[in-house]
C-alpha cells in the first residue's frame, strides 16, 4: 500500500486576540491508501484541526502536509479548493445540506464543479444514492428526511465525484444507536468493498471499532503508537 | 447555467422577505417608468416641430396686449414667412365653470403656420364669409356635443361688446380634427373666432393682439430673427418678448413645475432608500446562509465563484423586478396619458432603468459577495 497522508512536523497556532493559541505541536503522521482511520480524543484535544488541515479546510502554521502527491500547505486558496473538489469528500457531524435542495440536488452540487454533462450528472447522482440506499428519497427536502437518511444524503455528495479521500467529522454524533450503526457500516462497506480511504473523527469508541485503525490525540499531540486492530 | 439552482435556490430561501423585496423593486421601477415616461413625452409632445415658430408676446407680460400693427412691420423682416396673431378672448359656456378655451385670430394665417391642426381651405372659407363664425376643434366639440349649424351662446368677465353687455354668440362653422399630437393641447381643443369681427365689436383694447405667432424659413435663423423683432419696439411702452415655440413652452411648463427635477428628484429618493432595502435583503440573506455557503467552499467551490452567484442573485432579483415595474409603468403611463395628456415610455427610459437596475444590483451585492468570498471555513462552519 502507497502513502496517501503525511504530516511531518505540523503545528497549527490560533491568534484568539492578542493571545496565541497552539492547538497542534509538531504531529507527524501517516495514513495508507485504502485505510479506515479513526481519530479520536476529548473535546479541544486538536484532532478536528487535524482533520481540517488533511483535508485542506485550513493550513498549518508550520510543518509539510502531503495529501495525494501533492503538498497541500503550499497551495494557494484557489487552488486548494479546486484540489479539495478533486480529492476530497467530506462527511460533517450535522450533515450540513442545503435545504432548500432536494436530495439529488444536494448529492449534485460537487458535480457542478466537473465538466460532466447534465445526464451524466444525474446518472452519477442516481448510482450514488442507490449506493447509500435512498434512490426512493432523491425528491425529498433534507427537511422530510430522517438524521440517518439526511447523513447518508450527506455521504452520497461526499461520494459523488469520487474523491480520493473521504473525510468525517464526527458522522455519527448527531444520530442514534441504530442508525449511527447504519453509517457506520455504510463507511465500512465503502472501504472494504470501493477501497475507500476514510479518516473519521469520533468520541464514540464503538464508532472507532469500525475503523481499521484508531488514533489518539490529546492537547494536541498524538498520543498512542498506531495499533492495528482487527476490524 | 449548471449553477442557476444554486442561485435559484438561494433566491427563493426565504419566500416572503425575497417577495417583498421584489415588490418594492416593482413598485420604484413603476413610478421611475411611469415620472420618466410623462417627463419625456412632455418633452417628444414639444418636439422639433415648433422651432420653426416663433411667439412675440408683451415684454410685460404674456397677456398684456400689443398693436396689432406691428404685424406688417415683423413681416418686412428677412426670413419671416408666414405671421398669424390672437388673442385671449377666454370666456365660457353657459356657466363660469365651463371655461373655453376661445381665441381671436386670423384664420387663414393661422392655418398655415399651424398645418397641424388641418384647417381646410372649406374652413377657412366658411369663416371669411361668417363673420361671428366660429371654428372648433373635435376634442371640444366632442365635450360639448356641439355641431355645425349651431349658435354658442358664450359669457365672458372681460370683454364688453358694443351693445354694452358680456354676451357673445357664434356660429359654428366648422369642426377640425389636429393632429393627435395637437389633440391634447389647447391650440387643437381651441374655439377660435374671427379677430376682426371681435376687435370691431368690443368695446376696448382695439387693435392690439396678444401674441404674434411667426412662422420663419429657417429655425437655425430664430435667435437672429427674434432680436430684429423684439428690436421693432425696443424703448416704446410696447416692447416685445420673441423666443421659439418650445423655449416658450419649456418656460411655461417650469412656472408650472420643474417635471423634470420633480421627477428626478422623487425617482433618486426612492432609488436611494430602495438601495439601503435591497443591500439589507442580500447581506440578511447571505448573512443566514454563512454556514452553506462554507459547505460549499468545503465541497470545493472558490471564493470567487461564490462571490460571482451571490452578485449574480442580485443581479437576478433586481433585474427581474425592474424589468416587471417597467412592463407595469407602461400600462399605467397609457392610463395616466389618456388623462393627463403627452405621456410616453421611450426605449432611453427602458434601457436606463435596467442599467439603474444593474447599478443597484451590484451595489447591494457586491458587500455581501465580498463578504462570502473571505469566508472562512474553519470559522464558518465552527459558527464564529
């Protein structure tokens, strides 16, 4: 297996007014193609400003971030954003759809971004609801759907262009047992069967058994050795 | 085209707000077509046709009175074709609260230095040979019902006839139909009378006129033309007052109002406070959309894109509700111009409102689309 993510060295410090925050401290890190990674950690531990920075949302104040071949700390806003539509998808906590769109409208608008036609648009958007099981919902407002449904719906638009990484914030902290269970199986299902690279952020240790491997970061360090667990 | 949900949507988010912002967009754009349009067809019913004309009134005053002898003296000067005179004879139709609009003059002058209000040769020949004849145009017949034949008994304030009272009669001898130019204008709704018959039978003031109405051969040749007249009776207690026929309406008109700055200033008054309105609706807007606007930069959309949709929805909400006023402000200015009489919506005052449009647009969207564009993600979507 190839090296999809590494981080060497990153820090990342906020101005909060006149006071400077470090939120990371020098973490190095480094995910496979084809791994489920999970990140866990208490609430302001850094692991979301870890995530944030892997998925190019934010820059490091110090460090090398290499996401997919490319160092993903030196690219300009536009052209991280066009990287961040090519490679990433993103899973959010609060799915965080448009509601004034139905279902299919969501799942669409990465695809907005692509040379695709309108056909092929919709062709894409119905496989991938198919893949998340909710090709019947695809006229619904995100409004008429379930928190499970809403965060497949979520799913489907982070899969939809294909990207080479899929990243979520906590996908399961807004949903009960059952359906936090479904989503979670749903990412397994991805990465086992599609050889989806997934990192997930999550407090929930019965979430990070879902993943392939699980890290822990703390004060903004990452404190455990990577341990392979049987997943 | 592939982003018009995106922006469709984001103009639809909050129906009501998006509904009434539009509708005082419709509203502004309604009377800014509907000012501008009786503005500007006040200005086309001037026209060029009357700078060939020139009006030689009292210097005193309009109506003041001047020897009607100065007449053949104006038509000695070079370049003068054509002069026809009146005078107010004012009055009324059984009641005072049934004003005409009666003049003195001669006719057959008069028609051919107004060939707009089609005066026949059979017209004109009709009052020659009556002399208390009288000669109207449709619009007045119309009101009034009136018809060849008839004898108008017509009362007046001013004029005392010889006999020593203020009734007058005339006969109608002919109805004529002016141009619809001239339709609406006092000149083509007029009763006019024969000057002679009049002069020799009121009891005062005769002799004297109260406008001169030259017709001249080149209209570039009015100003020259005007100071050789008013230069005729320069230092006697007649002195005159020459200027083109639209300089003399144009004046009439602002001793009535200003149309123009009344309108312009009403139309910047409301641009104005619909600016601050419509700059509200779309910051309030993108202000509640923050957080999908970051899932959008999230998903990959660049800040420039997203400024461009926020501008574009702008532009859509303006330009859409202005384009409906207009279309609503010309039906009204038909309304309003079968009233009030020249009223038009021309393509300038179309094309200056959608650019009005365009300018508010992007005035109002530009804020908002530069304060989407810097979003910050992190920030954004942690909802600081």
């Amino acid at each position: 297996m190839s090296t999809l993510v590494s981080l060497n060295n990153v820090v990342k410090r906020y101005q909060r007014g006149k006071q400077s925050v470090e939120v990371l401290h020098g973490v190095n890190l480094s995910i496979e193609q084809g791994e489920f990674l999970s990140l866990m950690g208490p609430s302001g531990s850094g692991k979301t400003t870890l995530l944030n920075l892997i998925a190019g949302l934010d820059q490091p104040t110090e460090g090398e971030v290499n996401v997919a071949g490319e160092r993903i700390d030196k690219l300009s806003g536009g052209k991280l954003a066009k990287w961040r539509a090519r490679h990433i998808g993103f899973v959010f906590q609060f799915y965080n759809l448009l509601p004034v769109l139905t279902a299919a409208r969501n799942v669409e608008v990465p695809l907005l971004l692509t040379n695709l036609s309108g056909a092929q648009r919709k062709q894409n958007v119905r496989a991938v609801l198919e893949l998340v099981g909710l090709a019947d919902r695809a006229t619904h407002k995100p409004s008429e759907l379930s928190g499970g449904q809403q965060q497949r719906v979520s799913i489907a638009r982070a899969l939809v262009a294909d990207p080479t990484l899929l990243v979520c914030d906590e996908p399961t902290g807004d949903l009960d047992r059952e359906n936090a269970e479904e989503i979670l199986k749903l990412l397994q299902t991805l990465n086992r069967e599609q050889g989806k690279t997934i990192i997930m952020v999550t407090h929930d240790p019965l979430a990070a058994d879902h993943a392939s491997r699980t890290l822990h970061v703390d004060k903004g360090r990452l404190v455990d050795s990577p341990v392979r667990s049987a997943a | 085209m592939k982003y018009l949900m995106l922006i469709w949507a984001g103009l639809w988010r909050k129906k009501t707000r998006t509904i009434l912002t539009m509708l005082s967009i419709v509203v502004a754009f309604l009377l800014f077509g509907l000012l501008q349009g009786i503005n500007q067809g006040i200005k086309a019913g001037l026209g060029d046709t009357g700078n060939n004309r020139l009006w030689t009134t009292a210097r005193m005053s309009a109506v003041s009175s001047m020897p009607a002898s100065l007449m053949d003296r104006m038509q000695s000067i070079k370049g003068v074709r054509t002069i026809t005179h009146l005078s107010f004879f004012g009055g009324y139709f059984q009641d005072a609260k049934n004003p005409l609009p009666a003049f003195a003059t001669n006719v057959d002058k008069l028609a051919i230095v107004y060939p707009e209000l089609n005066i026949t040769p059979a017209q004109i020949a009709a009052m020659k040979s009556t002399r208390p004849g009288a000669l109207i145009g449709r619009p007045l017949a119309k009101k009034y019902g009136w018809k060849v034949g008839d004898k108008i008994p017509v009362g007046t304030t001013i004029w005392t006839n010889i006999d020593g009272n203020n009734n007058w009669a005339f006969d109608v001898v002919g109805i004529f139909d002016p141009t619809p130019q001239f339709e609406k204008s006092p000149l083509g709704s007029a009763f006019w009378i024969n000057y002679d018959y009049w002069d020799e039978a009121r009891k005062f003031d005769n002799h004297r006129v109260h406008q001169f109405i030259v017709q001249i051969e080149d209209p570039k040749q009015a100003p020259v033309i005007s100071a050789q007249i008013d230069k005729l009776s320069e230092n006697s207690p007649d002195e005159t007052r020459t200027q083109t026929e639209n300089a003399a309406l144009t004046s009439q008109l602002k001793q009535l109002a200003d149309i123009n700055f009344i309108a312009n200033s009403i139309v910047g008054a409301v641009m104005f406070t619909l600016l601050f309105l419509t700059a509200n609706t779309m910051m309030q807007s993108v202000r509640e959309r923050i957080p999908e606007l970051a899932v959008l930069k999230t998903l990959g959309f660049t800040g420039g894109t997203i400024s461009v949709l926020v501008l574009i929805e702008s532009l859509m909400l303006c330009l859409f509700a202005a384009a409906l006023g207009l279309v609503l402000s010309a039906g009204a200015i038909k309304i309003v111009g079968s009233v009030l009489g020249p009223a038009t919506l021309l393509p300038i005052v179309v094309i200056t409102g959608l650019l009005i449009a365009v300018g508010l647009a992007i005035i109002s969207g530009l804020p908002p689309a530069l304060r989407a564009q810097r979003l910050n993600i992190v920030d954004a979507l942690a909802g600081r």
